[in-house]
C-alpha cells in the first residue's frame, strides 16, 4: 500500500466528520464522542428508531454516505461486522480519506468467520489503496479542534506528544494521565488490529508533524518486523521514541492474542532490536509519560552524577536508595562547596551532605545553594524538591525562577520532583507543574517516578550517541 500523507493530514485534521452505524442501542456513544469537533459532524443511520434520537441531538443523518453534502475527510464506522465490507464500498465510492473502523470481530476472536472477514476487508482496502485504521481501535485524537477517542477526553489545547497505541485503553489513558501532568498530545491514534495502516505508518507520518516533538507508542507487535524497526531507526535519529511493549510475560502473550491478534515476539528480542534503533522502552504508562516529559525539557543528559537539594533527612535515605537502585550516582561534593555552605547553613534540622536536606532553617538560601551546586563539577544533573504541603506558593515560584535562570546559563540538566499526599497538595502539585514546566523545567511526581525519568533519559542520549559515533 502507498501511504498518501495528504489523507492522514486530513483524517487527523478534518473539515468534515461522519458517524456511521452509531445507535440507540450504544447510546450514540461515537456522536457523542465526537460532539466536541469544531468541524461538520453528519450521521448515516438507516434504522427508523435511531434517526429520531440523531435528530435529538441536532446531527443530520442521511441513510447513504453518497448523500453527505461535501468531501468526508474522516469516517467512524461502528457497524456490525456483517455490514462492514459494504460500508468499506461506500466509503471508497465517496473518497473518504480516512476511515475509523471500530468495528470488532476479526481475527482477534480466533474464529474463522472473524479471520474471513478481515482477510476481505484487508484484500479490498489495499486493492483501492485507502486508509482505513484498525479494524478493533478507538481511532483518532486531536484535542485540538475537538476529535476524540472518548467522551472522557479533553479538547481545546494541543502540545508536543504524538501516541501511537494498539490499545484503545491505553489511548485513552494515557491522553488523560498526561494532561494531569501538564503534559498534553498533539495527536494520538489508536490502531487496534492494524491490518492495513500499522504503527509503521503512523511513526512515518508522525516524524513529518513539526508540531510533534516526542512519540510515545503503546505497542503488543507488529506486522512487518524488517520494516518497523527499518523505519524507527531512521524516526528516533530525528525525535525521541519511547516504546512501552505489552506482552512481555507468556500470560502477556496469550492475552495480547486474545486482544489484537498480534503475534507474540520474545522480549529479549525486542528489548535488543528497540535498543539498537535508539529508541527507549519503558514497562507502564507512568514511565512512559515520565521518560516522554523528561526527554522534551531536560537539557542533553550525559551523565549520572546527581546533586539534590530541597529535601528533609528523613528523605535523605528513600532519595539514595531510589537513585541509586535507577542506576544513578549522588557524589560527595567538592570540598570548596562544603567550605561555602559551611559559611551559611544552619544544622539544625537541616544537612549539607548530597542530598542536601535544606530543612526549614536554609529554604531562604535556596538561591545560594543551588548556585553552589551549578558550580560543583562532582555533579552533572541537578534535582530540586519542592514540598506543597510546607512551602507557600511565592517560595515556589521564587524556586521555579532559580531553576528556570540557572537552565538557561548552565548546561546541567534541571529536574523538580514535587510529591503530593492528599486531594489538596494533588492540586497544589498540579498547578506547581504547570508554572514549571511553562518555564522548561520537567516536574515528576515522586522520588522513584524522577529517577526513572532521568535514568531513562540518560540511556536516550548514549544510544544517540552511539549511533553518531
């Protein structure tokens, strides 16, 4: 199949959408889904008892898509599977440029009559070269102008992620994981089966969006193995890639089965082949968002050498074991940054070894410390801890601007983790997070999740350099 980018772009940013297939029965839940598009949204409904409930919610049905009044840039079809090859007809007829098959029942059910149809389905797609995504998926997302996989997704804002998921859930998920952690998509597609357009030709069409900086993918496997990595190699050369693979246990394999149909691969194999393409793999949706925040505002990361400060001792010992067991190192200071502190902190309640437990006694001298720690040359990357529960509003933007002032002069990369532990500090957090990473600096939500992040990084920037060299 030739991939035409043109009908991508379309399908991704549509002028005019139609729903096919949605009903009463469902609760019109793809009309409804996508209620939030900006753009035309026409229905093709043919049953009598649903026309009246598309009609209730102010979205013109026809009973044939020829009768749709304008150019379909993007179709979702929800139909039974007996009706899905005839829908394909219709939508090849009026030159849909994309069509969203959410439609189930293929050959991910292991019965014969599921791999009859997709084979069909598949046969009749690549003979007129059209773009269909999935069968089995949630589709298309682009919070942007209002297209989403789900009523639970949020629109109006777009940023610098593109997510290539074979799991609608995990889609959808991870859109909303993210947004909570200030970190936004730009576009996501959820390909189910990927019987015609697989993660291969999403990867290709996503490295071609300006707009999208760094790609996440939720993968169980792939079609053509030679091509993918042929084609991720050449992607993570130009943005990072970040790949979380399901399936990595035998349990994991028959599910992933059961699920997409995707064949299963050792994970030795993959954990080897993803390495040497130079793109990251993760193990869970956290670490994915995490690895992906930490990649798109961290300065180049070169190194393991950590120096943290903003902490209390009773974190000192969770700091060490959680940096140390992500394979990072905290070095002693150079004894002219112990001289210096020495002039100035207080020890009472308060620490000046790495990590420097500030205490409350020395969160005034945060300025000072940290300029202490931009010039140790025993450390490369620096951590900031922030506390909402202690620290008023004005210390942590007074903190944001230190941070933000010494990524701009120094090429250390500069990382805030800012833990919460109820409802109240979670919104503290949140809006915290926000007023950072609006200043380039990638906030984490605990110990562990930061370390990862950065270990993560780190592994980024040596493969890259390993390809170069």
């Amino acid at each position: 199949m030739k991939l035409d980018f043109t009908k991508l772009d379309r399908g991704f940013n549509p002028r005019c959408v139609v729903v096919i297939g949605d009903s009463k029965r469902n609760n019109f839940q793809w009309l409804n889904t996508e209620k939030t598009f900006k753009g035309k949204l026409y229905s093709v409904q043919v049953n009598p008892s649903s026309i009246e409930g598309i009609k209730a919610l102010g979205v013109e049905n026809y009973t044939s898509l020829m009768d749709v009044p304008e150019p379909v840039d993007l179709a979702v079809v929800t139909v039974p599977r007996s009706a899905a090859l005839e829908v394909l007809e219709d939508c090849i007829r009026k030159d849909v440029a994309v069509a969203h098959f959410f439609t189930a029942g293929f050959s991910e059910t292991d019965e014969e009559e599921g791999r009859r149809l997709e084979k069909l389905l598949v046969k009749r797609a690549r003979e007129a070269n059209f773009h269909l995504v999935g069968p089995n998926c949630m589709g298309l997302f682009n919070p942007e102008i209002g297209i989403r996989q789900n009523p639970t997704q949020y629109t109006g804002v777009s940023g610098p992620v593109g997510l290539i998921s074979q799991s609608g859930t995990h889609a959808i998920n991870f859109g909303l994981v993210a947004h909570l952690q200030g970190l936004d998509v730009a576009k996501s597609v959820s390909f189910g089966n990927g019987t015609v357009l697989d993660c291969t030709e999403f990867l290709e069409y996503f490295v071609r969006d300006p707009r999208i900086k760094v790609i996440g993918m939720y993968l169980e496997g792939v079609r053509d193995g030679r091509r993918f990595f042929e084609v991720l190699r050449k992607v993570a050369a130009q943005k990072p890639v970040v790949i979380w693979k399901g399936g990595r246990t035998e349990a994991g394999w028959r599910t992933v089965a059961s699920h997409t149909g995707s064949l299963a691969v050792p994970q030795a194999i993959w954990d080897a082949a993803v390495r040497q393409c130079g793109a990251v793999k993760v193990d869970r949706i956290e670490e994915l968002v995490d690895t992906l925040k930490a990649l798109l505002y961290l300065s180049p990361v070169h190194s393991n050498k950590v120096g943290i400060a903003g902490g209390s001792g009773g974190q000192s010992v969770a700091i060490a074991d959680d940096f140390a067991e992500a394979g990072l190192i905290l070095p002693p200071l150079m004894r002219e940054s112990i001289n210096e502190l020495s002039t100035f902190f207080s020890l009472v309640g308060g620490g000046y070894s790495n990590p420097i437990d500030t205490g409350n006694p020395n969160r005034q001298q945060m300025k000072h410390i940290l300029e202490i720690l931009e010039r140790d040359t025993n450390l490369d990357n620096l951590v900031y801890l922030g506390n909402v529960g202690f620290n008023s509003p004005e210390m942590l933007e007074n903190d944001c601007q230190l941070l933000a002032d010494i990524k701009k002069r120094s090429s250390k990369p500069v990382m805030a983790i800012i833990p919460y532990s109820s409802p109240e500090e979670m919104k503290r957090a949140r809006e915290a997070t926000k007023m950072f990473q609006k200043k380039g600096i990638p906030v984490l939500p605990s110990l562990e999740r930061g370390a990862i992040a950065l270990r993560n990084t780190i592994e980024y920037y040596r493969l890259k350099n390993n390809s170069n060299a």
